[in-house]
C-alpha cells in the first residue's frame, strides 16, 4: 500500500466504498487529492463471486476512481470482528497511510457489519494517535465523516458529484459478481438485493434526492459527529433555482 494519502476510505465489504462515496473520492483524486480504499474484509461470506474475483473488482474499481492506494485487512466477513487484534491491524494501516481525512460507514446500517465497521473505525481513529499504543508514529487524522449506505440519515453536508458520477458507475460496474449492470448476462448465483435492477436504480434515485437538496444535479450525502468549522458561510449557498 502506497502512503501517505489525504484521504482514505474505509469499507466493510468490497464494493462499500464505492456504493457510498465513490463520487466524491473520484472528485477529490481529479483534485489532485491522493485518495486510498481500504476494505476490512475481502466479502468472503457474500452471496455472489468469490474472494479472487471480488479482490480483483475492487482493484479495477480503485483505479478508475484515482485511487493510489488499495489494501484489505482480515476483519472478518459476515460477522465483523471488532477486537484488539482488529484494532491493531487498523491503527497500523492509518499509521501507514497518515490520512487527514477518513471516510466510513455509519454509525448503523441494514448490514450489522456497516455498523460494527463504524464503531472499528472510529476506535482506531483515536487510538492511532496515542504514542503508548502499539507500533509506528502515531497519527490521529482530523476528520471521520460517515457515507450513506442502505439505512437513510439526517446529512451533514452533501458532495456534488455531477463531474464524476460517470467515474463512479464505471467503478460500480467493475463489480460484475455484486451490482447489476444492464445488458450484462444473469450469473448463475441467488439473486441479491444488492445485484437487482431496482437497487441500481435506487442509488442513482438517491444521489438526485439529496443533489436537489443543494442545488446540485447529484449528491453524496455524509455524517459528521461534530460541527463543521465554515471559513466563508456564503460558499455553503446551494446553486440552482430558488
């Protein structure tokens, strides 16, 4: 894994990231931004494709959305751990990679593993930054700011995503074992939620619902725990019609 990075993304499965802020860390990376993913779990417990196929999607999804850096920890598929010997892997990663900023699931979610993966995260963001706790130069970064994913929350702020929403469809697409794609041939796998046509309508229907909200043709919505500090409160003046 390349360090450092601005900011770094953190999933619980494959794909995660993608689905819930792939618009923005494509903006941020066409920014110049250096933008890392990190996946807690190769998705090994999934319905659908198996943990080659699903690392080699997020690969192609990673590069098409400018990111530097890509890594997977082992936090377990399908019952997330969120132990020390998790903590630690985590701490390493974000001493690794030194980001700023870090991107994550919310606090809960329709998966138990989004929300687990929160908690995960937010305790390694701390603890990284404590010079008694474990090895490496501790770093603590600035920011922690939750993604949306299946279960709806009051947003923070929203990312205008319009420049980069072809970016992040073409990363969707790179996962052929996980989201439906028109056109594409039925495998032979269960159906999923995740892997129906509705769904994928569903994100698009998402991103324009909170888009409107800000004057913006699409949107990523996030969550942050604490006030955002504004330099210039008239840059946070919603475009479009009044």
């Amino acid at each position: 894994m390349s360090a450092p990075v601005d900011v770094l993304a953190v999933g619980a499965h494959p794909d995660d990231v993608e689905l819930g802020c792939g618009g923005t860390l494509a903006r941020l990376a066409r920014a110049g931004r250096r933008v890392g993913i990190l996946h807690l779990t190769a998705g090994e417990m999934g319905t659908r494709g198996s943990v080659a196929e699903r690392r080699a999607e997020a690969e192609q999804a990673a590069a098409l959305l400018g990111a530097v850096a890509l890594d997977f920890l082992d936090c377990g598929d399908g019952g997330l751990r969120t132990g020390p010997a998790e903590e630690e892997a985590l701490i390493a990663a974000l001493r690794t990679l030194r980001p700023e900023l870090v991107l994550g699931p919310a606090p809960a979610d329709r998966h138990p593993d989004h929300g687990r993966a929160h908690r995960l995260l937010a305790d390694a963001c701390f603890y990284a930054g404590l010079a008694k706790r474990g090895a490496g130069t501790p770093h603590r970064p600035a920011a922690l700011f939750s993604y949306m994913q299946h279960d709806p929350f009051p947003p923070s702020f929203v990312v205008d995503v319009g420049d980069t929403w072809e970016a992040k469809m073409a990363a969707l697409d790179a996962y052929e074992s996980q989201i439906h794609r028109d056109g594409a041939e039925d495998r032979p796998e269960p159906p999923t939620k995740v892997a129906s046509r509705e769904f994928r309508h569903a994100v698009e229907g998402r991103a324009r619902h909170y888009g409107l909200l800000v004057g913006a043709e699409l949107g990523e919505p996030f969550w942050s725990r604490l006030p955002l500090a504004v330099a210039d409160p008239l840059s946070l003046l919603p475009r479009g019609l009044r």
